[in-house]
C-alpha cells in the first residue's frame, strides 16, 4: 500500500475512534440490526485474498473488488480496515452503506 494510501487510512481509523457515543443511553441498550458497508479496493482479488474476508460479499467492477456485508459494530469495521492494510490492499473508498 502506497505510503499516502497508509496515512489516509490512519486519518480515517483516527476519525471514526474520535465519534463520542450517543448522549441518550437508551441508543446504547436498543437491539438494533448491523449497518451494511461497502469497501472499494484496486484489483481483482483472488480466492486466497478474498478468503482473508469471510463475513463480506465480493464484486469485481473492472479494475475494482467491491466488498459488501453487514458488520455488527465499530470494531468488526475497524478489523476489516486493519486486514485490508496487513494484506498491503489499496483501500480506493469505504462507505456506510445503510442497513
């Protein structure tokens, strides 16, 4: 992963932990179903590569692997960005996608 990829990473990691928790406790204690995101990576992915994401579904669109799924919370995300950047992936565009 290019250096500036890393850091534009890193900013992005550092974003999301800043995020206080909600003010109104009940928000906390609700059973809530997991968000869907959607990951946008630069090349085709391989098995072995796709293998590192069970939880995701793959697309490829081009020159691009699209990852979607459902993720149950803050860390499960963070746990895919962390696996994208141990993998030396090129994290193009990651996004919330609803629910």
């Amino acid at each position: 992963m290019p250096a500036n990829h890393r850091v534009m990473l890193t900013h992005l990691i550092r974003a999301m932990c800043t995020h206080p928790p909600p003010a109104d406790a009940d928000v906390v204690h609700k059973t809530v179903e997991p968000d869907w995101y959607e990951f946008r990576i630069r090349g085709r992915l391989g098995k072995s590569l796709l293998a590192a994401f069970p939880s995701l579904q793959a697309e490829v669109n081009g020159p691009v692997t699209v990852l979607t799924g459902p993720l149950p919370d803050q860390a499960a995300v963070f746990g895919v960005l962390a696996q994208i950047e141990a993998l030396g992936l090129e994290l193009l565009e990651f996004r919330q996608a609803g629910r």
